[in-house]
C-alpha cells in the first residue's frame, strides 16, 4: 500500500548517524531554556472611606513586577468605581494586574499624588504594619475586598502612616506664640491661612515648568496608569497641599479650614506644607479676624494678607519678615515673623515600601536593657579608665547581654560621623595638671604638635574661657581627630600580646562606619543602635547649651550624611533614632520610612532648660510626637516616676517611653520603671551588677603635645604603662626618652 503525502506535511525518516551528532553537538552547546513562569489575571479591589483631595489616588505595590517591586515610583493608580450602595459613602477602586502564580505575592495598598508634569508619584499615606497582605500560591480568586488600612482582621498593629518624601518637599511654617508686629494698632485674636502658589512667569522659555503647568491639559499616560477620565484634570490639579496642627491640642495634622486657624499668644500653630517644586513657590498668608459686634454664626472677614517669597527661605531653617497689607485698603498694615524648617529628599538613597519599623513594638516583647554610651559615661575603677562612646565600651555591653547601646553622633569639618557626646573640646591654656590631679579628676586626651597648636585653636572658631580654650568638635577633620593619643586606659590580662587592639578600641571619636563594620563576634547583630543626633540647642537663658557654639552645618546636609551611613551598612540590625531637637527629629521622620523616631527629654529637676517649648513642657512634646507620628518620647526617670498622668496622657496617641537618667542604675528604681512600661532602660555600666567606680568630676580636657607639656605627658604614660602592663613601649610613646633631644 502507498503512502499519500501532503503538501503542508514533512515526511519523518529515520535520521542519519551524522545528523543525530549534530543534533547532540547544538543541544551541548545551547543549555535548555527555564520554564516559563505561570501567571495569572488577578483582579484587586479595595474601599476607601475617606474622599480623596485633589489629584490624590489609590495605588498598590508590591514584590512583583507589575507591582513595581515596592518602588514608590512604580507605583499602581488603580481606577475608580461608583459604589453600590450610596448609605456607606465609601469608594471602590480597581484594577487587574498580571501576577506570577509560582511565588507567594506580597502587597501594600496606597494614598498618592501623581504630578502629570514629571509624571511622577508621591507617596502621601500607606499601610504601614510590619506584615503586608499576602497572596498565596494555592489561593484562589475567591476572596473577599480588601479594606484600605485593614489587612489583617482583628489585629491592633493595622496602621497607615504618612509617606516619606522622595523627590518632593516639606515646608513648615510656624506661627508660634502670635507673632504678629503690631505698630498702631489694637492686639487681637487673627485667624491665618496658608495657601502654596506657583509663581507666574510670563517671559519663561517653552518648556518650563511654569509654561507646562499653565499648558497642562490632558497628560500624556504612562503604562502604571489604569483607564482613568483625566478631561477634567486641569481643573482639580492641585500638587501642594497644606495640612496644619496646634500643638497645644490634641488634634493630628488635617487640612486647614476655609478662614484659616487661630494664631494667639498660647497657640502653636504648624503648617505642614508638601509641595513638588519649593524653590518656584510662594505662600500667600491670609488672616482673618472677627468683627467687634459679631454674632454668633457670623463668620470672620478678611483682615489682610501677605506673601512669603522662596527667595526669603535660605537654606534649611530661619526666619522670615512678612508684610501684611489691609484686605480693604491695600495699605501696609502690620508685619510678622514667620519661622520655617525645609525638609528635602534624601539624596543618594531610595527607600522602598517592602517594610517599616517605624511605629511597630511587639506588645509581648520584654523591657529592653540599652546601654548608656556603651558601657556608661567615662568612670574610674581603681588603676582602669573606661571611656565612653568607644568600641571598647560596646564591646563590653555586648558580652554583658544588652539589648542595645547607646551613641552620640556628630559630624567633623569634612562630614565624617564620629561617635562622640560633647560638643566642644576643652584645650588648657597655661597650667599644665599634676599626675595626682588627673589620676583623680580628669581624663586627658593628647593632640600631637604637628597637628594643632594654640593659634590655630583660635582660629578655627575657639574661644577663651577661664584656664581653657573651647573649639567646637565640628571645626576639626577627622584626620586631626583619629591621631589623638590617649595616656590612661583599662588594662588587659593579655596586653602584652593584644596592646594594638586594645589600644585602638579604647580611643575616642571612632567612625560610626567602624561600628557596623564589628563582626558579629564582637557585635552581635541581636545589638540594636540607639542613636542620638546631637545638635545644639538654646536654653531658657539664651545660650547654647553646655558651652557649646552656634552650629554652621545645614541641617538636610547634616542628616542625609548620617542618615546613608545608617540605611547603606545597617542591614539587619535594629536601629532607633533620637534627638533632643524637634526639628532633626522631624527631618529623620520624613526622610526615611524604616526606622524609629523618638524625641529626647531633658532633666526636669536642672534648673536649665531648653528654650523650645516642644521639648521642654510635656505635653506639647507628646503632641507634636503625635503631630509627626514618632515612635515615642525618652524621657528622664524623675518624669517617669514623678508624673501620675502620664499614661493617660500618651496611651490614646499609642506612643512608648524610654527612660534614662543617673538613678537608672539602681535595680529597684529599673524594676519599678519596667512596671510602669517603659520599652526601653537606658543605663551606666550595664556590665557591672554592683556598680563600681567614680566618675571623673573633671571631665575630658584636651592637651597639645609641645616641649612644655611633654614631661607631663611622659610622666603619665610611663606610670600608666607601669601600672597596667609591667613595662614601657617606646613605640607607643612617639618621642625619645630624653625630652631635649
């Protein structure tokens, strides 16, 4: 029988010998193609009970990529649909996205902005618990709607947080205590409003963001967009928007009413003003005020109004004088003084929506035991010296089982971070103390000739008070600090062997680098950071504090250098930020959306304080911890303790406590905290149960090495060295035996 053929089919013979070989050859040269990953049509649907304010949208992002891999720039605009039942005044918001059906999804829900000019998102709320919602590889596509803010039923760690600012900016204007200038008139109760304009440049070239803003009609959209109805865009585009908080009340940040807020002499009004282009915009300031014979449902008339130019807002905080002209007349009337912070994105470093510690403590998780500047301040034990904010000093609170350690961080003249509490070093003058003298008073830390000497002291911003010199840490490089010596130090049973190591851990100002660079053997990584931003502050008697001097850093340039040392090398380590400055505070809460916030206190019994009130009165700190959404307050152990009501005052806004101060070394003091509950103890010598020591009533004195000071010098370090080891290195000395040669 014949085999008919078609003209479309290839006959199949058997292969030939030869073409089986090349067949085998290509199929060892090319390697097999992975299979192809399985995906799916998932349709998401969320409701949202809140109206959205104009050019604000519902988004969604996740760990895939039609979720934008977390990206805050890739983020999903789902579309909106009209809700079926008209009572519960909520939205429904939409989308279908394909996903991959091989790998658990993981997903977070999001209020944005999209600027149809950059084209690009901004993050202005999310859903912020430790675990986002969660698609599984067996689920199926029978599920219920997702409600905005709750993807776990019954769970109290729901939470949805303001975003951080990625390439947009915050603005706040404070209007604290009335600050209004009044010349021939009346004082009286003014209402002031805040509205962010784009100024208006008729000659800007085409292309500008002045002529794309007043051209922008229906915007060109990108493939992140859903099947939106953008005709009537222009008409609500509206990309700064202004929120505001008193902070003596109790009220979050929430959208300024149509005649404005009270400014009086006890109010302390914040605007939060997010806008996309700060150097372009100016604020118009509209005050109103109530007739002298008005009733009671008679609303206030406009009293005046003024502007505040971008030209006025230099650098990253100050103040600015603005004119107010009559509503009426249009007269000068009067002028105020407005205080402003300017908040910039972080340069250099993205965070991603994947996760936030920010506001997450686990309810079950014990009192943790934080290490005081490692091992406590600088104290005598015997012959040894423990110094504080050294690696050796954590090292110690690591073997001693903290939970965290404590450290002070600044920036030197060259932004390096070194991790050091004062803010001055102290350089004596003229008399040069006895071996007695510093064995029992003070600590002495030795600045080679080469390197610094009196003049240059002056010249670097120092000033003469009474036997010393006070130059500020930040006018010194960090090659000037990493050569200073130090004469006393805590021995070693092995010093013979190890007296390089021991010597480079027990001396000051070690980079903040270093310390993430420990092993694990030496810092384990169940040893979380707390780190305090140390910035200087004006007290109740107009000075800086502790002796210290006016800062010069910019403070964005000053937090984004600390800040990317931090998010670029802690990994998996806990880290916990803090400062006693409400503003650096602030800054750290909206540059970065991983870590903790907590306003630092000070001593309520000193009989100095700080100058700002949102540091200084309780209450006003816990509102603006509110306001801001910090993690919490740390606060003295004699506020803790001495306070009835502070737990009713912070367990509404959900807000923790960490305690510090000197008592904190007693155990039964550290009982009665935990009782209380605090999260957090920091405390001296966590490594000693019986608390030994002295700690030194001189402090830290700074010396330069010179044929005067040398005997001294030499004096000390032979007795320290004879004391310690047995014996004297010649290596470590840096100068002959003989001090005249």
């Amino acid at each position: 029988m014949h085999r008919w053929f078609f003209a479309n089919e290839r006959e199949e013979c058997d292969p030939s010998l030869n073409d089986g070989l090349d067949e085998e050859s290509e199929c060892a040269e090319q390697p097999e193609a992975p299979p192809p990953v399985p995906t799916t049509e998932w349709p998401f649907t969320v409701v949202y009970h809140r109206k959205l304010g104009g050019n604000e949208y519902i988004g969604i992002s996740g760990n895939c990529e039609s979720l934008g891999f977390w990206s805050p720039k890739d983020v999903f605009i789902m579309a909106k649909q009209e809700c079926s039942n008209c009572m519960c005044k909520c939205h429904t918001y939409e989308a279908v996205l394909t996903i991959p059906r091989n790998i658990d999804i993981h997903y977070r829900y999001c209020v944005v902005v999209y600027d149809p000019v950059a084209k690009d998102c901004y993050i202005r709320f999310w859903e912020a618990q430790l675990k986002p919602r969660v698609i599984r590889t067996c689920q199926n596509l029978l599920k219920d709607v997702d409600c905005f803010g709750h993807p776990h039923v019954n769970d109290e760690h729901n939470r949805v947080d303001r975003g951080w600012v990625s390439t947009e900016s915050i603005v706040q204007l404070k209007f604290f205590n009335a600050p209004f200038q009044w010349q021939r008139q009346k004082p009286r109760l003014l209402n002031v409003h805040v509205t962010p304009m784009y100024e208006a440049d008729i000659g800007c070239k085409e292309g500008t963001l002045q002529a794309a803003v007043r051209k922008t009609s229906v915007p060109r959209l990108s493939h992140y967009l859903s099947n939106h109805d953008f005709q009537n865009l222009s008409l609500e585009l509206r990309m700064a928007y202004t929120e505001v908080a008193n902070l003596r009340s109790t009220k979050p940040l929430e959208f300024q009413p149509i005649f404005g807020v009270p400014c009086g002499p006890k109010d302390l009004q914040l605007f939060h003003c997010t806008v996309a282009y700060p150097e372009e915009t100016l604020y118009r300031l509209d005050l109103y005020t109530y007739a002298h014979k008005a009733a009671s449902d008679e609303p206030p008339y406009h009293y005046g109004y003024g502007f505040l130019q971008p030209n006025q807002l230099l650098g990253s905080e100050g103040s600015a004088q603005v004119k107010i002209t009559c509503a009426s007349t249009h007269r000068p009337l009067m002028e105020l003084t407005v205080q402003y912070l300017v908040i910039r994105p972080l340069q250099g470093f993205q965070c991603d929506m994947s996760k936030s510690y920010e506001r997450y403590w686990r309810k079950s998780r014990l009192c943790m035991d934080i290490g005081h500047r490692g091992s406590g301040k600088t104290y005598r034990n015997g012959v040894d010296l423990f110094r504080e904010n050294t690696i050796y000093g954590f090292k110690q609170a690591a073997l001693s089982n903290a939970d965290m350690v404590e450290l002070d961080v600044q920036l030197t003249q060259d932004a390096q971070v070194v991790v050091y509490h004062d803010f001055v070093l102290r350089f004596l003058q003229q008399r040069t103390p006895s071996y007695e003298e510093l064995l029992e008073n003070q600590d002495l830390l030795v600045f080679s000739y080469e390197k610094l000497n009196k003049l240059m002291l002056l010249c670097m911003g120092g000033s003469k008070r009474k036997d010393h010199v006070a130059v500020p840490l930040e006018a010194f490089t960090y090659e000037q600090l990493k050569e200073v010596r130090v004469l006393r130090f805590a021995g070693s049973k092995s010093c013979e062997l190890f007296c390089d190591e021991m010597l480079n851990d027990q001396r000051p100002f070690p980079l903040l680098l270093e310390l993430f660079q420990l092993d694990n053997e030496a810092m384990p990584l169940s040893v979380g950071f707390n780190i305090e931003i140390k910035w200087p502050q004006l007290d109740n008697s107009r000075r800086w504090e502790a002796g210290s001097f006016k800062p010069t850093f910019d403070r964005n340039l000053y937090v984004d250098t600390i800040l990317k040392v931090v998010l670029e090398n802690a990994g998996r380590r806990r880290i916990m930020f803090s400062c006693s400055d409400a503003d650096i505070c602030a800054m750290v809460r909206y540059k970065q959306n991983l870590y903790p916030v907590v306003l630092l206190s000070a001593d309520p019994g000193t009989p100095v304080q700080y100058a700002d009130e949102r540091v200084s009165r309780l209450k006003t700190a816990v509102q603006v911890c509110n306001s801001l959404e910090f993690f919490g307050l740390s606060l003295h152990t004699n506020t803790v303790l001495e306070d009835l009501s502070l737990k009713s005052l912070m367990r509404p806004f959900d807000l923790q406590v960490l305690a510090w101060g000197g008592t904190a070394t007693s155990a039964e003091v550290r009982n009665q905290l935990r009782r209380f509950g605090v999260v957090g103890i920091i405390f001296d010598r966590i490594n000693q149960l019986d608390q030994m020591g002295e700690e030194l009533q001189g402090g830290t004195v700074c010396i330069i090495d010179s044929m005067t000071t040398r005997p001294i010098i030499r004096e000390v370090e032979v007795e320290e060295w004879r004391l310690k080891c047995g014996y004297m290195r010649e290596t470590t000395v840096g100068y002959p035996n003989n001090p005249e040669e």
